[in-house]
C-alpha cells in the first residue's frame, strides 16, 4: 500500500471556470467586492454551481456572508447529475484540488459518518465527472484564505432522497449545523427553463416568459425563507420547478426543523437572483441563478 494521497483533481477548471490561479483570485475577488455583507456570519448558504460567467458575480453574495475566522469545517451538499444515487455518498479522495490551494477532507467527520451506514462510496471517476461540489471550491478557498490552514472540507454527494430519507439525513447533520465552527454550502441552480430541459411552465399573467420564471422562482425561495421542508417539498410537487439542488435544500431544512425543535432560533434570507438569460420566446432556455444566507440568531 503507498501512502499517496487520493487527490480529487479540480476537473472543470479550463472549461467551467479558470484554471489559471491568479486570473481565479483576480475574479473572485471583484465579484465579492460588489457584494455586500450583511446580518453574517453565515451558518449555511445557498448557492448556484454553473460556469463563473453565469453565476460567478451571483454566488459572491452567498459567499460574503462568510466568517472564516470562526469556520474550521465546510459541508457542502451537492446534487448528483450524473449518477443515480437514492442515499449520499462520501468521497474516496482525501485532497480536492483547486488553482488556489488544495483542501483536505475532514477525515474524523468522514469516520463519523461512515459510522451510520447512511452513507455509499463514490468512485474517484463519479467525483470528478461532477460539478456541483467543485463548483463551490474556489469560492470556499477564497472566502476561507486567510485562515487555509486552520480548516477542512465535508463534501457529501447528495442523491434523489425521498421526502423521508431527507428528514433522515437531515437529523443527522443538525447535530453538525448547531455547532458555529461548521458552515454547510447548499449547491444548487434554481429554474431550468426551456425545452432543452422539458420544463415549459408558464403563467401568462406575469407578462414575458421571464419573468413568468422569475415569480416561480422567487415564490420557491419565499417558501425556502419560510425554512418548513413540508412547505417545499408541496411547492415543488404543485409546479415541479427544475430546482437541481432540491434533495441538498431539503436536507437543509430538515436539519433547520430539528434544531428549531431545540430552540435555536435561525432565518434565511436570500440576498441575489439572476438568470442565464431572459426568455421570450418557446425556443429560448435559460438556467436561474439564487444566492441566500442562513443566520443563526
């Protein structure tokens, strides 16, 4: 057995994002100084994962509202686009790479975890073939720099959960988000419109197809501000909008009601929503963008 360490290799740089590290931070950087911070620091964040030239400038208001002098654990929840996946899976990796610095995995939290048997291993392959997670990991080394050495990583993979197995894991991470050293990144995109995505949802009365989304949308993130995972899980059966991340935000809420159970008394609030593009047409498509914040009070 060689000791090398299982590296994840940053896949999707040179395509989705930069590979030039330099050019990476000089981006990042311009994109969080137009965000503003607010209430922070926060406890959990939603965030798109698209190519930075859609949604660079949106996910820098998640970002913002992060402490990096209290975090020393980043969770981030992704969904799997790939794979069909009904639990979460942990990674075989121990580094993910970025062109910033590399991140370690927080290997106890990982024991902790395998210990439940609630999770499934993914290959080497199905981590890098997917981009929700490392869409999220400049970003994290950016926000975490000044303080890279001090923190780790817990990217869990997240599968087509039912609306049980997110209670499920749901309970089992609030024990992590009660803990104020522990940030948990939310991945996901919002509306997937178009009949590239066989999603055409359209109310008339909102005037272009656009803005048609953006309602549909901003009625989703309404709801999620509510943090009731019942409420979520009836918005998305009633218009079945394309939101990808929907398992990782529902796992979020569920772990919310836990802790609410406790008294521990939170909000969210979304802080930007963008869109790829503005639809006007059948034959147009576009992918929403949202960024948001959870505040434990």
């Amino acid at each position: 057995m060689s000791n090398r360490m299982v590296c994840r290799e940053a896949s999707h740089a040179g395509s989705w994002y930069t590979a030039s590290g330099s050019q990476l931070n000089a981006q990042l950087e311009s994109w969080l100084s137009q965000a503003q911070s607010t209430a922070g620091p926060a406890r959990a964040i939603i965030a798109p994962h698209a190519g930075y030239t859609y949604c660079g400038a949106c996910a820098a208001h998640a970002y913002k509202q992060v402490d990096p002098s209290i975090t020393r654990r980043v969770f981030i929840l992704g969904p799997s686009h790939h794979v069909p996946l009904s639990r979460c899976a942990l990674s075989p990796a121990e580094v993910y790479r970025t062109p910033l610095y590399d991140l370690r995995i927080d290997q106890k939290v990982y024991a902790d975890l395998w210990k439940t048997g609630m999770f499934e291993r993914m290959s080497l392959q199905t981590d890098e073939d997917e981009h929700s997670i490392e869409m999220h990991l400049p970003y994290t080394a950016k926000a975490m720099e000044s303080h890279k050495d001090e923190f780790s990583i817990v990217p869990v993979l997240v599968g087509a959960l039912s609306e049980s197995k997110e209670q499920e894991y749901g309970k089992l991470l609030s024990k992590y988000l009660a803990d104020p050293s522990n940030l948990f990144i939310i991945s996901s995109d919002f509306c997937h419109w178009g009949q590239r995505f066989r999603y055409t949802y359209y109310d008339e009365s909102q005037g272009e197809i656009y803005r048609s989304i953006e309602h549909l949308d901003k009625m989703g993130m309404g709801i999620i501000e509510q943090l009731d995972p019942i409420s979520f899980s009836n918005y998305l059966k009633k218009y079945h909008n394309t939101i990808c991340g929907r398992h990782p935000i529902g796992v979020l809420l569920n772990a919310v009601a836990e802790l609410k159970k406790n008294g521990i008394d939170m909000n969210f609030s979304f802080l930007n929503y963008a869109q790829s593009s503005q639809c006007r047409n059948w034959s147009d498509s576009s992918v929403s963008y949202a960024a948001g914040a959870l505040i434990v009070h």
